[in-house]
C-alpha cells in the first residue's frame, strides 16, 4: 500500500513498529481485542493501546481506532481498580 488508501478506499493505519496496515482489517483487530478483554482477559486492552499507540496518542489518528483505543484505556483502568478493590488493596 503505497498511496494514502487501501484497496477499498480505506486509508492504512500505522501501526507501533511504524508498518502500515489496511484499516478495515485495524479497525477489526481492534473491535476483537475490546471484545476479548471483556471475557476476563483485560490486557487484550493494553495490547490493543499498545499496537496502536500513534493513533492513541494524535489527535488527528484515525478516528475510529482512536476512539477505540481511548474507550480501552477507561474500561482498563476502570477494571484495574475494581479488581484492586475486590482484593482489598
């Protein structure tokens, strides 16, 4: 994918090691891992944050996987401190 859209007209999403990756197939990845870590495994979100770490940190990154990266780091740090209430700590 040389030019700024994919083969569908998807604009590519850069992922953390700086390598592009056609945006439906981001914003799928994405939408599983929000999904995953509500079934008990919660660092699907950190994955998720961390994968697409430019787009979480621009405000001019893709909206969608912006938005899905934001909604992960509050679902996170909302379980983060149940699970930290629950134990007592």
């Amino acid at each position: 994918m040389d030019g700024p859209s994919g083969p569908l007209g998807t604009a590519p999403v850069v992922t953390c090691d700086g390598e592009f990756m056609e945006g439906s197939k981001a914003h799928s990845i994405c939408r599983t891992y929000y999904k995953v870590g509500f079934f008990g495994l919660p660092w699907f979100w950190a994955t998720n944050i961390w994968l697409f770490l430019p787009h979480f940190r621009s405000k001019r990154g893709d909206p969608v996987i912006r938005s899905c990266t934001l909604n992960r780091c509050t679902a996170r740090s909302t379980f983060k401190i149940m699970l930290k209430q629950i134990a007592g700590g």
